[in-house]
C-alpha cells in the first residue's frame, strides 16, 4: 500500500515537472520571438502579461513586451520588413483602429446591454469616438515612425497559426500588434484577445 502511494506520488509529481517545464519553455517571450523573428540578441526592455503566463486559464489575455534592437540588428530587421510587404508604415488608420478595437461590435453590445438595463438605471451609450479613444490609449506608446504590423487567430491567439492583416474588414476578437519603432529602434508587440 505504501509503496503504490509512493508510485503514485513520485509519478504525480513527474507529471507536474513536465507540465511546468513546457510551460516554461514556451514562455510569451519565446513564443513572440518566434512569431515575429526577433533576433535572440534583441533584450526584454520591458514585458507585462495579464494573467500571467504561469495561470491555468489565460482568458482576456493582456501582453504588453518591448525588444531593444542593436544597430545592424535593427538595420537587417527593417530591411526584412520591408522586403516581405506585410509591415505597413505608421500611423496606424482609423479605420484599422476601430477594427482591430472592435469598436462596431462594442457598440452593438453596450446599445443591447443598456437597453436590458434601462428600466433600472438610464444609462449613456459611450460614442465611437470615446471607444476609439479609449482604444487607442490602451496602445503601447511609440514613436509614429516606422512600421506595423496585426495577427489574429480567433482562438487561442498564443499557440494556433495567425492571419497577418494589411486591412480589416470585420471586428477581431483578438490580435497581436507588432510596432516596429524607427526612433527608439524597438519592436513592441501588444497581444489582447476579448475571449
């Protein structure tokens, strides 16, 4: 009896380890490095994630990490950039703000829910320029020279291949935001999801 407890135990235990240890290596670092090939000599100037990476369920999934670029580093990554043509220059357009922010969908969801709620408190419905606004100031900031890019996946955002977007013509409920900053010779990516 002992010893089947110690057998289970011992192989809990490994299950964990080897849980633990894949969440590890596939951290959002590694796993954004990847997506977007940024040189393994770029440095992590800053990085938040909400939840954290070490959370079971990553629900409303909130990353914000910024690679340092050195120079030639920086020059052969803007040159690549260019190259493939799925960078856009800077400023990100309105119109692919208010997409990639579903501000539409938002809409529509505040006008349903304070039409359920009218009865009990009236409410403001907040205009698409108070969305937008609020959207944009949820970006990271960078200088509005250089390029950009957006991904989406629709699910699972961190793990399943990505649509590399140079227009939108519908909402996204998730996205990864790569800005590639001429002045601060930065890459910054935002990944946010809504599910």
């Amino acid at each position: 009896m002992r010893s089947r407890l110690t057998v289970s135990i011992a192989g809990f235990t490994f299950c964990v380890l080897v849980t633990f240890g894949c969440l590890v290596s596939h951290s959002d670092e590694s796993i954004l490095r990847a997506e977007f090939n940024v040189p393994k000599e770029a440095t992590v100037v800053s990085y938040k994630a909400h939840p954290d990476q070490n959370a079971w369920v990553r629900e409303g999934l909130d990353i914000e990490i910024v690679f340092q670029l050195s120079g030639q580093d920086y020059t052969t990554y803007v040159a690549n950039a260019e190259r493939d043509e799925l960078w856009q220059p800077l400023p990100i357009p309105e119109e692919f703000l208010l997409r990639m922010g579903a501000i539409e969908s938002r809409l529509e969801a505040d006008k349903s829910r304070i039409h359920l709620l009218q009865s009990k408190a009236p409410r403001k419905i907040p205009t698409k320029t108070q969305l937008l606004n609020e959207f944009t100031a949820s970006l990271p900031e960078t200088s509005q020279a250089g390029l950009f890019q957006c991904r989406s996946a629709g699910d699972s955002i961190m793990y399943t291949p990505k649509t590399i977007h140079t227009q939108l013509d519908r909402d996204l409920n998730d996205f990864m935001l790569a800005i590639l900053d001429h002045e601060r010779r930065q890459i910054v990516i935002r990944v946010n999801t809504s599910y």
